[in-house]
C-alpha cells in the first residue's frame, strides 16, 4: 500500500489497489503487461541504438527473414497468446459461476444519470440511488441492468467493468475483503451527464448489513 501510494497507483478508483478477489487477478495482469512491456521498450530501444550505432561489415548475422518471423510474427504471438490466456483467466473470477451460494443478490439499474439499486432477496429494503450495501468478506452477484442507453459499471477496487446493455441482464461476481466504502463510476460514456454517475459500494460486517439496508429481515 505504501509503495502504491509512492507511485500514484492507491486511491478510491484504483485498480491498481485491489480489495477482494474479483480485482487482485487484474492488477497482476496491469503490472505483467506494465513491467512486459518496460522490458520490450528496454530491450528494442538497446536493438535500435545497435543498429544505428554498429558499422555493418561482411554478411549479417541474422536475416532479415528470421528477425521478422521471431520479432515480427513469434514474439508477439507468444506474448499476445500468454496475455489473452491469462485475461480470460483473470475475467473468470467475475463470473456467476455455481459452487458458491448462497451469493447475495443486487440489481443495478443504470438510467440517465443515476444508478438505482435494489435488493431482491430483500424487498423491504430501502430502494437506493447510487449506493450499494453488500456483506463484506463473500460474493456478491451485480446483475445490472439499464433503462435507457448503454452505461458501465464499474467499480476498480472490486472488479473489472461489465456494460449494462438494453434487454439485457448481465451478472457481474464481486467481492470486498473488508468492509469500507467503494467508489465505482459509469464507465461508457452514456449522454451529458456521464461524468454525474459515481456510485458507491458500502460493505458492511454481514451483522451490521440488516440495519444498512433497513427494512426488515427477509
Ligand atoms: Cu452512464
């Protein structure tokens, strides 16, 4: 944390400072590709100075052929494949998949502009606008939802964005380790007031959830 603070990578809409498992496989793949690709920089900027710096004498040692099947075709097909592979493994911790329940359950509506929350497991509670009140320490299913254009919701400390897209109900799996308070925004621009859709993820102790939610007990 201390060293993210150093280098502007903490704060309350950081990817980069993870807090649940839904968000950690995803900033490893954003440092994987970070210090990747500081190394191909590090690595073509040393080739390009060799090349304008070397006087060429006799035969070259490498054709030109086997510099553009290995630096033009194989490097970046290995690196693509490995970042394509380990992506979809990332994403895979944001799916709904069976095995976990029991998995609370919110519904997110995105509307111009403003999100509107609420809890179907728990239909006295009080309908909310912008917040979400969700356990700490398990999974949470969002299953978002718009009224009118295409938003995106996303919150970076829980997880990656998923588009809540007309006629369509996608579910997104997060989870906040701790309880605190997460800051999430539309991420699809969706209109004049896109900048005005913040939201916020409030995980409480699953004790103190009830009283966050109002209502009664389901
Ligand atoms: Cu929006």
């Amino acid at each position: 944390m201390a060293l993210l603070a150093g280098c502007g990578a903490a704060g309350p809409l950081s990817a980069l400072d993870p807090a649940g498992p839904g968000a950690a496989p995803i900033a490893r793949v954003w440092w994987a590709m970070f210090w990747g690709g500081m190394a191909l920089l590090v690595f073509m900027t040393a080739l390009g100075l060799y090349a304008a710096l070397r006087r060429p004498q006799g035969t070259p040692r490498v054709s030109e052929r086997a510099f553009v099947l290995w630096g033009g075709l194989a490097l970046p097909g290995v690196v693509l494949v490995a970042l394509l592979l380990w992506g979809v493994r990332a994403g895979h911790a944001l799916l709904p998949l069976p095995g976990q329940a029991p998995v609370f359950t919110v519904e997110v509506t995105g509307r111009q502009w403003q999100w509107e929350v609420a809890y179907p497991a728990h239909p006295a509670a009080r309908t909310a606008v912008n917040r979400i009140d969700i356990p700490a320490g398990q999974p949470v299913d969002v299953r978002v939802r718009t009224a009118d254009v295409i938003h995106g919701f996303w919150i970076p400390r829980l997880g990656g964005k998923i588009d809540a897209i007309p006629g369509r109900s996608n579910v997104i799996r997060l989870q906040a380790d701790a309880p605190g308070i997460y800051r999430g925004v539309c991420a699809e621009y969706c209109g004049t007031g896109h900048a005005r859709m913040p939201i916020e993820v409030h995980a409480h102790a699953p004790s103190a959830l009830q009283a966050a939610l109002g209502g009664s007990a389901p």
